[in-house]
C-alpha cells in the first residue's frame, strides 16, 4: 500500500558529528522536492544513540540548515523524545503475534556470527525464539524483541532513482525493534517516526537502500502505508574514493568559513547528481520550479572543488555590494592592524563593485579589501617594497600636488595622472604603479582612479606621503 496523501519529505540526521556535504544534498534534494510539489520539508534530528548524540553537533545541524536556507516547515522532531511511541508500536506488533520475544544472550549471539562465518553463511540471527515457547525463558532475563520477518518469497521496492530493487526474504533474519533495555532500535523508530510524521517521500543516502527491505517489513506488519523511496548515489572524492578529509572541506560550516556563498553551494550540489539539460546556473526559485527525482543519476558523484570555486565567482559577482561589504567586515574584524570604523566600512561599501570583480572567495573578497582599512604608518608586502625605489618616492612626491588638485572623482583622477605621466614623460603603468603600492602596501587592488577616489583626498594624500618619508632612523 502507497501514500497517496499531500507530499511531505524529511532530512534525517543523527547529531554525533558534523554536517557534512552529503547530508546537505540530501537536505537540499528532500526540500526541492517538496517545494516542486507543493509540499512539505520536515526535520527530524535523530539523536537515540546517548552515547556519541551531542547538543553541539546538533546546534552545527541547525546552524548549518539555516546558513544553507533550508529551514523546515515545522519544529524539528527530536526522535529521543518518541521512545515511549516506539516501544508502544512494538508491544502492538508483539500482541498481532508478529513479533516475540528474544532471550538469546550476548555469547549465544557471538557464537551464531561465528559459527555462519566458519560455515561461510552470511552472520544472521538463527531465530531460535521465533516459535519457542516463552515458558522456557530464563528467569531473570530481559528479553528484546525481534519482529517475526516473512521467511518465503521476495521483498520489492520500486524505488524513484534505482528502480524496481528486491531481496529474496531468506536472505534476511529477524530484526530486534526493541532491545532488552527497552530502548528501540534505529531501523524500527525510523518507521515509526516517518509513519507518524506523515511522510510521504524518504529521500535518502544509497547506502540505506539494505535498510529499506527491513523497513518494510515493518510497515507491512503494522498495515502502514509505505512512502515512496528514493536512494540517492554517495558523493566521492575527485579519486572516486569515499569522500574524506583529504579531499578538502567536507562540513558545510567550512565551507563557510572558507568563504563560499550558500547560494553558490547549494547550486553546485543541486548539479553533483542531478541535471536538467544545460542549466547550470540556478536561483532557489529556478532549482524548485525544476527539481525532479527524475533528474537524479545513478552512479555516485565526484566533488570537484575547482569547479565549485569557479561557481562561487560567479555567484559573488551576483551578490548584493552590501551584503558582501557587511560580510567583509565580519571577517576582517580577526584581522589586527585593522582600523574597522565607519569609513572603512563605507570605503569597501563604494569599491565593492571592482573588487568583487577578481575575488572567488569570501577569503579572498575580505584579504584584497583589507587595505581600505589599513592604519597608517603600514608596512608593504615583497613585490611592493621592490617597486618603491628612491626613484618611486621622488616621482610620487611630486604626484601629490597634482592630485591635490583634482576633484577626487575617478574621472578627474584619471585625467590628473594621464597628464602628469606625459609631461613626465613615462607610461601611466610607471606611475600606477608605484602609486598602488604606496596606497595599498601591495601590487594588486582594482583601478587605481577608483581606488584612489574611494580612499578620498585626505587618506590618499596621507598615504602618499607616508610612503614618500625618508626612512626613519633608528
């Protein structure tokens, strides 16, 4: 039986670790979804393992949704909080007489994996209590509960990415739904949770495609109906190997950190896996009006973290100036020698147009602004330095006056150095030059009548003369 009720998807996370890129797509896929289709994106932290589930890593969870724009339609279900409702289900199942209880203890279980890996059989619980009479039970055992798995026939799940996928039902043992300390096991709260939140789509990782067969088994028990399924392939490495470490950042926070757009992210990880002819650039708006699991392949995807530098220029070339100005001065605020005061903010605010031009990066967005607000006296880097000769400093002495008096417009700027590079008889270039690194420390920056409009005549005229000083001695 399949839900035919208004479609609602889930992201699923456990809160032991950090989100990763992966568990984003997966996010990013299930939220699509359901906006493509009217419906609704749900978020479940599935926090039932004690022993590694953390309130930091589900606060990274939160956080990192946010950032990415993919905030649920409804408080987030915390499945810790739902043991009472899985263990009730499972007394349910245990009173239909599918499901009994277990009294095989840990060596009893030990000896069975050992035993089927000797005989080369896969490690299976044998179902000794499946049909044992529960007076013979040990006193003083507590038992779990295994759910009585049909042992004839076939098991089959029209999947929406893999297809029609199915297992020989003997080739599955009875699974604990409730261990013997009462708590639930995962594969049998996932059911219940999904059942009871309504979920109509499970849109997964591939690697929960053996989980789903035992799923199943569960719905089909309680006479649940099922939710459609779609098993999404991994992402790997550019190496084909399992995504790791090595490979770069791999939690969507680093990805922060280092500077890339969530616009820019998302749109990357919408392409690894999913494709609609040769769009390749899209808004949040064109990805839902598109996004169909009939667009997902097959085979696993490979991150390739050039390309999505690549993107994210192009992305940053899109953004709003204020917004990456205010970005900018969050991240140059680390940064000591800094003088973070409101014209500095309104310098970058005005240049953010040329700089935003060159930059890939957040990083490299806020490290090629840095100068805008940079005390003086301030050292250069080693390029810089070369360029300012005793040659430099005398040509750029008697620049000063000249620029004094313009107007300060790039174009009266512009105008002003043109002239003075004629009459001095050098290419604009050797005046430029020299000019930008007395103004920035460095030999890079945007157009120097826009740099040198946007530092205004006062702080390019202090900068000129502090880079014309004689040296100080010491």
């Amino acid at each position: 039986m399949i839900s035919t009720s208004p479609i609602r998807t889930r992201f699923a996370p456990s809160p032991t670790g950090l989100l990763h890129i992966g568990g984003a797509r997966t996010a990013l896929f299930n939220y699509l979804f359901a906006r493509h289709h009217g419906g609704q994106f749900l978020l479940r932290i599935e926090d039932t393992d004690r022993a590694r589930s953390t309130q930091e890593a589900t606060e990274v969870i939160l956080k990192g949704l946010d950032w990415l724009g993919l905030q649920p339609d409804e408080a987030p279900v915390y499945q810790s909080s739902r043991e009472a409702r899985h263990a009730e289900v499972a007394r349910a199942l245990l009173e239909k007489g599918l499901a009994y209880r277990c009294y095989a203890s840990a060596e009893e279980l030990k000896e069975m994996r050992e035993t089927a890996m000797k005989e080369g059989r896969p490690p299976r619980y044998d179902g000794r209590w499946r049909d044992r009479d529960p007076a013979e039970a040990p006193a003083g055992v507590k038992p779990a509960i295994r759910l009585k798995a049909p042992r004839e026939g076939v098991t089959e799940v029209d999947d929406l990415v893999q297809g029609t996928v199915r297992v020989g039902n003997a080739e599955m043992d009875d699974l604990i739904i409730l261990r013997s300390d009462g708590t639930p096991t995962y594969l049998h709260a996932v059911v219940v949770d999904d059942h009871d939140m309504a979920i109509t789509h499970v849109i997964r990782g591939d690697d929960h495609l053996t989980n789903t067969f035992r799923q199943v088994m569960i719905y089909n028990a309680m006479g649940w109906a099922l939710p459609r399924f779609a098993h999404i392939p991994l992402i790997h490495g550019a190496d084909g190997a399992k995504l790791s470490k090595r490979h770069g950042a791999v939690s969507v926070l680093e990805f922060e950190r280092e500077g890339y757009l969530p616009e820019a992210l998302c749109n990357y990880l919408l392409r690894l896996g999913w494709g609609h002819g040769d769009a390749e650039i899209l808004s949040r708006d064109e990805a839902i009006a598109l996004f169909d699991l009939g667009g997902v392949g097959r085979a696993a995807s490979r991150m390739d973290y050039a390309k999505l530098t690549h993107l994210n220029g192009v992305w940053l070339r899109q953004a709003e100036d204020a917004r990456l100005a205010r970005d900018v001065m969050r991240r140059l605020a680390e940064e000591p020698g800094l003088v973070l005061d409101e014209a500095a903010e309104a310098r970058i605010a005005a240049l953010m147009p040329a700089l935003k031009e060159r930059a890939k990066t957040l990083v490299e967005l806020a490290t090629s602004a840095s100068f805008l607000a940079r005390r003086l006296p301030f050292s250069m880097d080693g390029k810089a330095s070369v360029i300012m000769t005793d040659e430099a400093r005398v040509m750029l002495a008697s620049l000063a006056p000249h620029l004094a008096e313009t107007d300060f417009s790039a174009a009266g700027v512009d105008a002003a150095l043109r002239a003075f590079a004629e009459t001095s008889g050098k290419k604009l270039g050797q005046v430029a030059q020299p000019l930008r690194a007395a103004l920035t420390g460095t030999t890079t920056s945007p157009p120097i009548d826009a740099t040198l409009a946007t530092l205004g005549r006062a702080e390019s005229l202090a900068r000129i003369a502090a880079a014309t000083a004689p040296p100080s001695e010491s």
